[in-house]
C-alpha cells in the first residue's frame, strides 16, 4: 500500500534532549581525565560523547575506534551505546541497530537505550520491531509528543489505523500544545483509508486554527490530488488562496488541483491572480489562456513577464496563432538576441511566419538549418507548398 512517506516523521529531532542528558552525565568524567594532566591517557567515551552532543559524528567514530575494546576496565555498555548514536544519526540504521543491542546484552538497562532502538528500527522501516523497543522503554520515558507520533507512525505502516487512530487521540488529549501536530497526521490517516470528506472536513478544522500557515493545506492539498481527490484538494486550496493569496505555491498547486480536472480556463485564472503577486506566474498563466483559446488574454500577460527567452518563445507562438504573421516575423532579430533559434521549433515557426508574409527567401533561410527528422520532414513540406505558391500565386491568397 502506497505511504505518504513525505510525512513521516523526522529521523532524529526527538533524540535531541536525550543526546544532550548523555553528554551531561559524561561531562564529570571528562573534566576529571583533563585536570589529571596532559601525560594521562584520554579517556575516549566522554569524549565521544562530546562530540556527539555537537553533532560532530564523524570524528567521534573516529575516537570511538582508538578505544582499547580489550582494556580491563572497557565499558561495554557505553561503547555500544555511543556507537549506536553515531551510526543513528549518520543513518546507518542496520549498524545502529546492532550497536544498541550489543550494549542492552552488554548491561545496559538505561529505558533510555530502547528509545535510541526503536528510532533505528523505525529509520530501517522494522515497524513491529519499533513497538517493541517502545514498549520496552516503558510509559515514563515514552511521554514526549514525538514519540507518540512515532508510534502512530508504526502503528499505521502496519495497517494498525484503529490503534494508530487511538495513539493520536491520546496525544491530543494529553499534549494540548501539540493538537495540531496530531491532527496533521489524523488528516493523513483519514487520506490514507479513502474517506476524503472526512479528511477534508478535519483539514479545514486545523486549518482554521492555524490562520496564515498554509503549509498544512499545501501538504494536505497535495495528498489528495495524489489520492485522485482534486475535487476536495481544490475546496482546500481555494480557502489557502484567500488567506495567503500572495503564495506562489498554493496558486500553482490550486490550478493543478484544476487541471486534474480538465479545468484548464479555471487553472489559467487562477494563476492570473497569483501572479499579481508572483510575476513568474505570468508565462504559465498565459500559456494555460493559450492552449484554451483565449489568445488575446494570453497575448497580454505574456507582455507583462519579464523572462525573455520564455516570453518572446511564447509570444511567437500566440501571434501565430493569432494569424499576426507579420509582427511574428518581425521577431527574428529578438529571437536571435537571446538564442531561441539554437530551437529547430523555434526557427521552424519562424519560416512558417515569414512563409505567410510571403517571403520565402527569408523562409528558406531559416529552413535550411533544419536536422532533426520531423523538422526536416515539415520543412520539405512548406518547401513543397512555396514551390505551387510561387506558379500558382492565387492558391495563396
């Protein structure tokens, strides 16, 4: 079954505070190597652990592999413990794994260690194996707001939606901070079994409660037109539209919702809209008026962007299509200035607009750089066409 896997959750952000209680608890036996004297052997562990805590994980496997595995007074527990840390958050998941059970058969009953597991289980996609390591850390050490998103998490990538449905409940209930983190995820949830409305409904409700933060509709939006639900993403994304209408991003995604729906003039006004905002929109808008027809709107925005080699390609086509041949010729000095006739299209739509001026001298020069086969292919038929043009004038009036 297909995971909204761009919604998981991070793969390490909740171990921040636990790394940062490990380095605490190693800083008195570090501080103790120091002030013994430079001549005293540095004692690795502590060490490691420093530089976990600053993210330095590199140079702490580094230090971690100089340590004496062998010595008498070797802290196995430790070791493993640190070990699995680096390979954790170097995503290493398999390696983290092993790591953090030799230390648990080594000796060490921190509930904190199960917590460190189930994160490398749930990075390697074990999900059977990251509720195990839950429940082994115990209630005390697994009420933090992130964990429960964790489990839910597991819960749901095993098809378990009831009790990941209840996990986020009692999340809720109990991190009222948190309501919409937990929400944002029941919204997925709702998605992933296929009851759209529902999901919808519970959208608008966070939404509401998260006025001006559009990522939540983004994110949600996007989700339905992937579930082929463009119908209630466009209900979502059109209420974004009005609280960020200068949001680039919602107005594309709300005009793709539109195309999904073979709604191509609503898709264009959309884009119009935002593009009082966003200029950048102005060629996509334009080009949506094109395929639609509606030329002369499409002619307008296209002179109001500012990307020329987009624009002046662009504006070529619409004065074809326009039948203004004259002003589409009457480019060519434009085009060559920003190297649009490097495009075999380019240059063939160029010979057809002087092809209906009736030039065809200046026609056969842009005909002759012609390769590619279809080019070629339609320059030899144009070719065909100015050679009965040419003995039979009226033909082409």
């Amino acid at each position: 079954m297909a995971r909204l896997s761009s919604h998981c959750i991070p793969a390490v952000t909740w171990l921040v505070a636990l790394w940062l209680v490990a380095v605490a608890a190693c800083l008195p036996a570090w501080a103790q190597s120091q002030s013994a004297g430079d001549d005293e052997p540095v004692d690795r562990l502590p060490l490691a652990a420093l530089l976990i805590g600053d993210g330095n994980y590199d140079r702490a496997r580094q230090v971690l592999a100089a340590v004496d595995t062998d010595a008498e007074d070797f802290d196995a527990p430790r070791y493993h413990t640190l070990s699995g840390l680096v390979a954790l958050n170097l995503e290493e998941y398999p390696r983290a794994v092993v790591e953090f059970e030799q230390a648990i058969e080594a000796g060490q009953d921190a509930p904190i260690v199960y917590l460190y597991l189930a994160q490398a289980h749930f990075g390697g996609e074990n999900y059977a194996a990251t509720l195990t390591a839950l429940d082994q850390a115990g209630e005390d050490t697994t009420r933090i707001p992130s964990v429960f998103l964790i489990r839910s998490q597991a819960l749901w990538s095993l098809e378990r939606f009831d009790e990941a449905w209840a996990v986020l409940n009692q999340g809720r209930a109990q991190f009222p901070d948190r309501v919409n983190d937990f929400a944002r995820r029941q919204v997925f949830l709702l998605v992933e079994q296929g009851l759209y409305q529902a999901a919808l409904s519970l959208a608008q409700d966070l939404l509401g409660r998260t006025s001006g933060d559009v990522s939540d509709a983004l994110a949600i939006g996007n989700a339905l037109i992937q579930a082929d639900q463009a119908s209630e993403a466009a209900a979502l994304l059109e209420e974004a539209m009005l609280t960020a209408p200068e949001d680039a991003t919602v107005a594309k995604l709300l005009a793709q919702s539109y195309l999904v729906q073979d709604m191509p003039l609503a898709a264009a006004q959309v884009l119009r809209q935002g593009a009082y905002y966003n200029p950048d929109l102005l060629i996509e808008s334009a080009e949506l008026f094109r395929q639609t027809g509606r030329l002369n709107e499409a002619l307008t925005l296209n002179g109001q962007a500012i990307d020329q080699p987009k624009k002046l390609k662009q504006r070529l086509a619409i004065l074809i299509g326009l039948s203004r041949f004259d002003q589409a010729a009457a480019m060519e000095d434009d085009l060559k200035r920003v190297q649009l006739l490097d495009d075999e299209d380019i240059r063939y739509a160029l010979a057809y607009a002087h092809f209906k001026t009736g030039d065809y001298a200046a026609a056969e020069a842009q005909l002759f750089f012609l390769e590619s086969p279809e080019n070629f292919r339609k320059a030899t038929e144009l070719r065909r066409v100015m050679g009965e043009c040419e003995q039979n004038p009226w033909l082409c009036l």
